[in-house]
C-alpha cells in the first residue's frame, strides 16, 4: 500500500534522497531550486513523501517566504512530483497541504498559499478544476522576494492562490475519504493510503 509521511525536519538522509528523485525525474514542470532552499523546505515540517512497498514515488515541498517587516506569510506548494500516475496523487497532496496548513500557526496575520503551473498541463487541471485554486496577481512585495531568491515569476506561467472554499473543500474532501484509522481512499477511488501523518485525525477535517 503507498504511504505518506511528513519528512522529518533535519535529515539529511531524506534530503538526500529527495534530491536523487527530483534528478532522476527531471521535468520541466519542476524547478530547480538550491540544496539550502530544499533544506529550509524540508525543515517546514510540510513536506509530503509517498512510497510504495520499496521506493519513493512522489513528493512535494512548500517554499515559504515571510516579508520582511511584515505580517504577511506566503507557501507556495512549490516542488511537486509524482512517477505513480493516474491515482490522483497529486490532488491527496495539495489536500493534505491545504489540511496541514490549516492547522499550522504562521506567526503573521495574513497567510496566503499559492501554487506556479504552466497552461495546458495536468498541473493546471488538478489544482484548479479538482482543488479549486483560483488566479492571483502576486503582491509586490512577494514578486520582490522570490526574485531575490532567484525565482522570479515566469510571465509564461499561471500563479494560482487557494482562498478559504479550496482549503474547506480540500478538508471536507479528506474527511470524506477517511476509511479507518490512518487509512484514506485515494482521490479516483483507486486503492488506499496509509497517512502516517502525527498531526492528522478525521476530527480535525470536519468543517
Ligand atoms: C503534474 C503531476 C504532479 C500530476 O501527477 P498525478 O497526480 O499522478 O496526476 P494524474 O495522472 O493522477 O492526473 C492527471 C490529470 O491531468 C489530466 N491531464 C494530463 N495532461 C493534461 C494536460 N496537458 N492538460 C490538461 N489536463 C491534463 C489527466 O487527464 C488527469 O485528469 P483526469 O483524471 O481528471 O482525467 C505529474 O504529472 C508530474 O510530476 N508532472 C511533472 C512535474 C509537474 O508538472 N509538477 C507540478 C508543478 S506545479
């Protein structure tokens, strides 16, 4: 059965391994970003893995940034890959990240979680027509700071943001796919996971 687990803050090993799979399945919907901000990504406590019986078969890391001064915080579900295609896998992580940051406390009064995918790619489809991301014109402070780190946004791709309906739609969504103890269908009702998550319980999906 797969499984999903927050990598745990710190590992080197699982950094390591992160990397090897992001290289090993380049792909340009993926970019590349330095090992110190897969580090910080890790260290967030957010980062899913899934494995099957032997191996990885798919991740995805949120990359924050606080401006500065401010009160605002921004995650963007930023390195997202998945080899096991055609489960939905993609659509249970965005879910579990909305979930888990549901929960998490930012330190900022405003939180804003945004996604970057390129037109016409399955990408798209999951995280707008499934999850219901909506567009969103970045502010300016944050075009700044990713620019800083040396992402600047593409004009070619699509900015994404998830207001309060994807996040409860996203929440109801896990509740509804609870089957017993840490076991969840997958989103296509193909197969179940085990989310071997510490901070997920049914009781805290209801809205
Ligand atoms: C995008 C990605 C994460 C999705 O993986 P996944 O969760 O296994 O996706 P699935 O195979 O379950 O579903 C793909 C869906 O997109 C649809 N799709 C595939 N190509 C598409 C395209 N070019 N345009 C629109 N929809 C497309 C499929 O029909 C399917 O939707 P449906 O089930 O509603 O018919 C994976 O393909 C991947 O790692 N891609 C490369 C990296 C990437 O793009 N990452 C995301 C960056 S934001």
């Amino acid at each position: 059965m797969l499984s999903v687990t927050n990598a745990r803050s710190d590992d080197a090993a699982t950094l390591e391994e992160v990397e090897a799979f992001l290289n090993d399945n380049a792909d340009q919907g993926v970019r590349p970003r330095p090992t110190e901000q897969m580090k910080l990504a890790m260290d967030s406590g957010l980062a899913l893995l899934i494995r099957d019986e032997t191996a990885l078969v798919g991740l995805s890391l949120v990359h924050q940034f606080r401006i500065e001064g401010g009160v605002r915080f921004f995650s963007e579900i930023g390195t997202m890959r998945i080899t096991a295609n055609g489960r939905g896998l993609q659509i249970l992580l965005t879910r579990l990240h909305l979930a888990q940051m549901y929960v998490e406390e930012f330190g900022a009064a405003h939180h804003d979680i945004f996604a970057v995918v390129s037109h016409g790619s399955a990408s798209e489809h999951n995280l707008t027509d499934v999850c219901g991301l909506t567009d969103w014109v970045p502010p300016k402070d944050l075009v700044t700071a990713r620019a800083c780190k040396g992402l600047p946004f593409s004009p070619a791709k699509r900015i994404l943001h998830a207001e309060a309906p994807a996040i409860v739609r996203a929440r109801a969504e896990m509740r509804a796919a609870h089957l017993d103890a840490d076991i969840y269908a997958l989103p296509r009702g193909k197969g179940e996971v085990r989310l071997d998550l510490g901070w997920l319980s049914p009781e805290l999906l209801v809205v």
